[in-house]
C-alpha cells in the first residue's frame, strides 16, 4: 500500500524505503496472524503502526526480526530480502529491537545491561555511545550501579532502549514503549525518540496503543485491525480522521 511521504519537516518528500513489507502472511499454526501487510519506513522517518490489542502489531514486529517467520511475502531492509534470515543473522544489520514488556537483564546492573548492547558491535565506541545513553536519559547515569530488575518501570523502558542504541542501530524497533507507564514517563520518552531521530537521523519503527501520542510524533501511520493495514497517512493526517478518533482515542477527547 502506498502512502505518503509528506509530513512534519524533519522527513523528506523523497526518503527512500530502508524497510519495506510485501504481502507479508504469518501464521502461528494454523491460525493467521497477518494477511498480506504492506508497509514501509523511509530512511529518516518516524512511522508508527496502531491498532487495538490483539491486531498484529507486535506479531509484525517480531515477523520482522525473524520469529515467527513470515511463511510468505518479502521484508526488504535496503534492498535485501531478510524474511529468510535467522534472527541472530538480521541483528546484524543495524537493526535493534526494544521489545514490548521491556525484558532487560534484572540481575543485571544498568552499566551491565547497557554493555551487553553492544554484543554485536563491539566496545570500540563505547564510551561515545554511553555518554550519549545518558544525556538522552539521565536517570539511568544515576542508575548505572543499580539492579535492572529494582529499576521503576519507567527506568526499565529507558534502559531497554538505551541498549537498544548501544548496538548502533540504523533502524530501531520499539515495540509498545508507554505500556503501563504514567503519563509523565511517556511524554519523557517519546520526546527522546524525537530526538534521536531529529539529531541522529535515527529511522525509527513503532508499534503502539497509544494512537494519540505515537501518531503526533510519527511522521507517517498505519491502522492495523485483524492483521491487515485498513489505514495510512501521515501522522496529522490519521489523527483528523473521524474513524481513528472514535476507535482509538476515545472519542477525540484529548
């Protein structure tokens, strides 16, 4: 499904597919999760999927880091066919996932956690790549000593992405990332993911309930409802449609 490119000032009208889905199908046994999504993220962009629980969302994300595998369509990622390619394989090309329900290392300490990250890239940038961990979020400097697992749950969202950014990600995967945090939180961390897409370029991939949050930083959305995309634009565009404000903003009263 096409859609446009058009949007708040920091996507270009012309940014090219660094992710694009074709026809994809998953299946868990015999039951269909998704049938035929079409979607795509332009380098640069910010592109959110919504949808009520149980659509597809996080069944695409992980379709896209390999588990489960789609059974057909293509998952391009700068023009290679991934969808074949074991996970370990696909976390290899720049691409990192925080994953819906956070799952950091609880034993771990933050430093511990944030130094796994970098498994797959190595320590050469290390400090650079932690300093910016911690100008992004400050609580967890002062957390660095700290048990993952005694973290509040809105620590333990920042410490999932902050090593999500340790492995140098030029596409990054965030899977529900205000689930059952406060308000506050939320705003905290949807205002980093703006900026590390306005000042690093980061190109950034989100799936979320939270329509009105995600589709006001999004520069292009997509409506998924029983595995298929209904929907897409960009973000204002989605938030002016009558349809996605009774369904998933509670009537427009925001």
């Amino acid at each position: 499904m096409s859609a446009t490119m058009t949007a708040t000032p920091a996507a270009t009208a012309t940014a090219r597919p660094l992710l694009s889905i074709r026809g994809v199908e998953t299946f868990y046994g015999k039951i269909q999760a998704l049938k035929g999504v079409d979607l795509d993220v332009g380098d640069g962009e910010i592109v959110t999927l919504i949808g009520a629980n149980g659509a597809g969302k996080s069944t695409l994300m992980m379709t896209i880091c390999g588990n489960p595998r789609a059974r057909s369509g293509q998952i391009l990622y700068r023009g290679e066919d991934i969808s074949q390619l074991p996970t370990h394989t696909i976390m290899t090309r720049q691409i990192a996932q925080s994953p819906e329900g956070r799952r950091i290392f609880g034993r771990m300490t933050v430093m511990e956690n944030l130094q796994m990250g970098t498994t797959l890239v190595g320590q050469e940038h290390f400090d650079d790549d932690l300093r910016k961990v911690f100008e992004l979020f400050p609580r967890l400097k002062e957390r660095a000593g700290q048990r993952g697992g005694t973290l509040s749950g809105g620590e333990q969202q920042m410490l999932a992405i902050g090593r999500a950014l340790m492995s140098r990600p030029k596409l990054l995967l965030l899977d529900e990332p205000s689930l059952g945090l406060a308000p506050l939180i939320v705003k905290q961390i949807f205002e980093a993911v703006r900026e590390l897409n306005r000042n690093e370029g980061l190109t950034v991939f989100l799936v979320e309930q939270n329509a009105f949050h995600a589709l006001r930083l999004a520069h292009r959305g997509y409506v998924m409802v029983n595995g298929r995309i209904t929907m897409s634009g960009t973000g204002r565009e989605l938030l002016a449609r009558e349809e996605v404000r009774s369904a998933y903003l509670e009537g427009g009263h925001h």
